[in-house]
C-alpha cells in the first residue's frame, strides 16, 4: 500500500478537510508537516462539524496523528484546541497523537509582531492571520528560536533568550513598543510545558516504525502551493513551503515516503486575503460563488474572493509539486450556471503566456483568457458516481484534466464523506 500527501493546488481553502479526513478513516497515520494554526480544516462527519486549525484531521476518527517539525506551534492554542475537541466527544492522548519535540514554538511575542507590522504596513499588507507564524519561523531560521524540547530544560533557557530578545527588542523599539518581558514568557512557558510535553517525542523515529511495519501514512499539507513562500505569489504568501516536497523535512521522512500526491482542486477559483488573482469576479457571479461555496475562512471568518476556474495555476501548481492526480472539490456550486468559464491563459503587455509570472507587478497585470462551455442545470450535490452526474458537468470535469495536465482521481459533490466519486484509490500502487 502507498502513502498519500495531499496539498492544495490553489490558494489553499480547496477543501482539504473533507478529502483528508476521507482519506484519514484508511491511514493508519496522519502527519502534518508545515504551516500552522493559520489553515483551518472543517470536517463534517454526520451531524458534527469539526473545525480544525492545526490538529491534523486524523484526531477525530482516533487515528495516529502527529504534528511533525515543518509545523511551528503555538502551545495555547494547541491546549484549547484539543479542550474543544474532547468537548466534542474526540479522545485524544499520547496514544494517537504525538508532537515532534524539535518543533519551534510560536510565542506571545510572535503574535505582538504580527500585529504590529500588519498595522504599521498601511496599502502594503500582506494579509496574514495575525498569529505569530511568520515571525516564529522567522527565528526558527535566524536560529533562535524556542522548540517544544527547550520546554524540559527551561532553567536552562537564558542563553537562548539573549539572543532571542535582543532581536526582538529592537524591533519593539522601533515600533515604540516596551522590551520583551522575560520573567512573563518563562512563567507562561513554565505553566504550558508540563502540557505539551505529555505528547513530546522524537516523532521520526516512531514514523520510521509505522513505516517499516507497513503502515499507511498520510501528510496533510495546509494552505496551497500558490501560497509557498517560494513558488507563490510572493510577497503575499504563507511563511513555509507548502509544495509536496516538504512533507520530507516537514515530517523526518526521506522523499521515498511521500507516495502519492494528491493536489486538491475547487471547480473554481477562490483566495483570501491580499495580493493578485487573475481570474477574479467582482460581481454578481463572483457574488453567487460565494454564496453558494460559503466562501468565509475557517481560521479568520474573512470572506474569500471568487473567480472561474485558472487552468495556468493549477497546471503550474501540479507540475512544481509532483501532482499524481486531483481531487476535484465543491463541483456543486457550478449547478445552474447557463456557461461556465475556464481560464486557459493570459495576455501581457501583448504577449500570450501559458505560465504564471513570477514578479508581483507582471502577475497584477496578466488578463485572462477563457474559454466558455455550457453549464448545467441539473444537481451534481451528493453525486457519488459518474452516472449521477450531467453529462455537461462530466465534460468540464474532463476538459479540466486536459488543460492541467493532470487526471482526476477523486470528484467531491458535498461537504459530506461519503459524497465522493473514486476514480482513482491514492493508497493503492
């Protein structure tokens, strides 16, 4: 049997939760290995809804799940996070869930500068979640920061708060802000460690057990590849890399591991936050998107932009990730549409181009180039087989994989599990 890493092809909000936790009920191990509490996953199984931000979606079919060392965590949240849940009903304990203790923390100090560059960027804003993720793996690179193994020897902490202050200190300053409080974050630190620590340990190792027991393994990226600090739409991306290729570093896996990819694909086009989209609809059909999709974040509650599908990004996105095959979500939302567009490339300064560009003010100015098909007015929602779908909706579905270059493995028709259609099995070779 293979093992399946799944990312978002898009600018994550694809609708991972529901393919993961699908994919979750068959793995005998769930990984997550970047990003942090800033990509939430929403799950619906039966009559409850799970909203997730950084356990991964495994936790709540009492599945194996780990945090691996790609992730930077914010030890309070973890603590409410995992209260909500077992308020929920879901068992959670070192038995099936575990953190690698070489994960760096997220720190209140973190957030404090989120926020205050936020702010002070004015027209310039990135549009990050205010959480701390990026300044945390900011000092995970400077090689200062604090990781889940430190909180075992915390009287043992002031050599690396030296360094870690006299960053931060100097950016406080210039923002007009007071010094950090030293005495403050060891006491936070103090009464959170006995916490993280119950579910702290060297997770490659016990990986490498899974694995050679034969194991399924599933890594669950967060956000998409149109948000990796390297392959995005930089400056307005996410801190950490989000392509398929993490899952290697991000876990303590070698690149063998990573078995299928599986990139998770919306029927159309959506984004939140700052920065350029392409095929963007800022109108009523925009509007109907929307609505229909129930596009608000899971994490932030901010309302996503909308627009027609763009074949150029996810073709890019599959090639730079090593895309096996698409799961392609919330095709019901294009029920009842008289055309439906494709964007199969742009217009620049006069030029056709078949990529994505990679500075910011040469991808503000791409046009798109559609192509209009007939839409359908029958309902794809529920759909769990290619006979229940319209043949119009079968056509898109098929001229998607040819401009992606890509074929369909999985077709989601609702927020439920079970409303999957399988056209290829990721966990078999």
């Amino acid at each position: 049997m293979a093992n399946v890493t799944v990312i978002g092809a898009q600018w994550g909000d694809e609708g991972k939760g529901k393919i993961v936790d699908w994919l979750a009920s068959r793995a005998d191990a769930v990984v997550r290995f970047q990003g942090g509490h800033n990509a939430g996953h929403t799950l619906v199984v039966g009559e409850k809804v799970y909203k997730l931000s950084l356990l991964p979606s495994g936790i709540v079919t009492g599945t194996l799940s780990i945090i691996g060392n790609g992730v930077v965590l914010d030890p309070w949240h973890l603590k409410s996070e995992i209260e909500k849940l077992e308020g929920q009903g879901v068992v959670i304990n070192a038995e099936n869930f575990a953190i690698a203790d070489n994960c760096p923390l997220i720190l209140p100090i973190h957030r404090d500068l989120d926020g205050l560059r936020e702010t002070a960027a004015g027209s310039g804003k990135i549009g990050t979640t205010g959480r701390g993720i990026g300044p945390a793996y900011e000092d995970k690179v400077g090689r200062r920061a604090i990781r889940v193994c430190d909180l075992a020897h915390l009287d043992q902490l002031e050599p690396q708060l030296d360094r870690l202050c006299a960053h931060h200190d100097a950016l406080r300053a210039g923002f007009g802000e007071p010094p950090v409080d030293r005495a403050r974050l060891l006491a936070d630190l103090a009464e959170i460690a006995p916490y993280v620590l119950q579910y702290a340990q060297p997770v490659w190792k016990r990986l490498k057990k899974v694995r050679k027991a034969g194991a399924r393994i599933l890594f669950e990226g967060a956000q998409g590849v149109l948000l990796d600090v390297d392959h995005g739409t930089y400056p307005f991306v996410t801190s950490s890399n989000t392509v398929s290729g993490t899952a290697a570093s991000g876990s303590g896996l070698g690149p063998a591991s990573t078995g299928f990819v599986l990139g998770i694909v919306k029927a159309y086009t959506t984004r939140v936050g700052s920065g350029p989209f392409p095929t963007e609809l800022d109108d009523a059909t925009g509007q109907k998107l929307g609505e229909r999709g129930h596009e608000f974040g899971t994490v932030t509650g901010r309302k996503r932009r909308c627009g027609w599908f763009d074949a150029v990004l996810v073709r890019q996105s599959c090639a730079i990730s090593g895309v096996t095959g698409i799961a392609l979500t919330k095709l019901d939302v294009l029920d009842g549409f008289d055309t439906v567009k494709i964007c199969t490339g742009y217009r620049l300064h006069g030029k056709i181009l078949d990529y994505f560009p990679s500075h910011s003010a040469d991808q503000a100015a791409v046009e798109p180039i559609y192509e209009e098909m007939d839409g359908w007015h029958e309902t794809t929602a529920g759909a769990r087989s290619w006979a229940d779908l319209p043949a119009q909706a079968i056509k898109y579905i098929q001229r998607v994989q040819e401009l992606i270059e890509t074929p369909v493995a999985l077709v989601s028709t609702s927020p439920e599990r079970e409303d999957t259609i399988l056209v290829r099995d990721p966990f078999i070779d």
